[in-house]
C-alpha cells in the first residue's frame, strides 16, 4: 500500500526498514500494483540501519518528519512543501525511540479517540497526499 501511494503522490522513493515484509514478497508485488519495479526502494535491514539513513538524509538538508498515533503536530499544519523524509512505524510498535530522537518534528493524523491507531499504509498515504496537496498549492 504504502508503495503504490509513494508512486501515486510523487515520492522520490521508498526505505523498508528492519522488520519490514520483504519488497519481493508476492503479496506485496500484487498490492503495490506494479510500483516495486518503478520507484527507487532501499532496503536495509540490519540494526542501526534507519538511524544511518537519517543521518545521510539530514546531510543533505532532508528534513525527518516521524508519525505518531496521537502525539505531534496535527498533519495539516505540518509544512510538507520542502524535501522531507516521512518515517512510519508499525501498527503494533511504531517506530524506534532512536528514529524518534533523531525526527525533526513528530507529526499526529487527527482522528477519533476512540480509535487507538491507524493502520501503517493507511498513515503512510494520508501523509503523502498530505504532502503532494502542499505542493501543489492547494
């Protein structure tokens, strides 16, 4: 999911981190609808990868926005327009207290209360719409 709605939004590309399916997985071919094989994807799987990730972003003036289920700036007052790397947990766990130490802002989708968390593709596309509506200044 999260692959075609990179695809679909405009992303640059796409990091799995450690703990995520394999790209190659035939469920995950089939979901991405064929945007495996056109999106840039870097895989990288061994502990401390996302933070060395982080920090080559960051190099590069990439600002690192994290999700979090509750906490954070609500997503549309969350600038978006300028190079951005979104980090999006899982369902269960959310993301490193590492990759959130390293995150400029953390960033919250509103929802209802009673609604524990959203499901990671589901997060993941409702920030990138987000982002590509900014940049297409609507």
């Amino acid at each position: 999911t999260i692959l075609r709605s990179a695809e679909a939004f405009g992303s640059a590309g796409v990091v799995l981190g450690e703990g995520t399916v394999s790209p190659f997985n035939s469920k995950v071919i089939r979901a991405s609808a064929g945007s495996i094989f056109r999106l840039p994807v870097i895989l990288t799987k061994a502990a401390g990868g996302l933070e060395e990730i982080s920090a080559k972003l960051r190099a590069q003036s990439v600002r690192l926005i994290a999700t979090s289920s509750h906490k954070g700036t609500p997503l549309d007052q969350t600038n978006l327009r300028g190079p951005v790397a979104v980090f999006v947990g899982s369902e269960g766990s959310g993301l490193p207290r590492a990759v959130l130490g390293q995150a400029d802002e953390l960033v919250a989708i509103p929802h209802m209360p009673q609604v524990e968390s959203l499901n990671a593709g589901v997060a993941g596309s409702i920030v990138l719409y987000e982002a590509a509506r900014q940049r297409q200044g609507r």
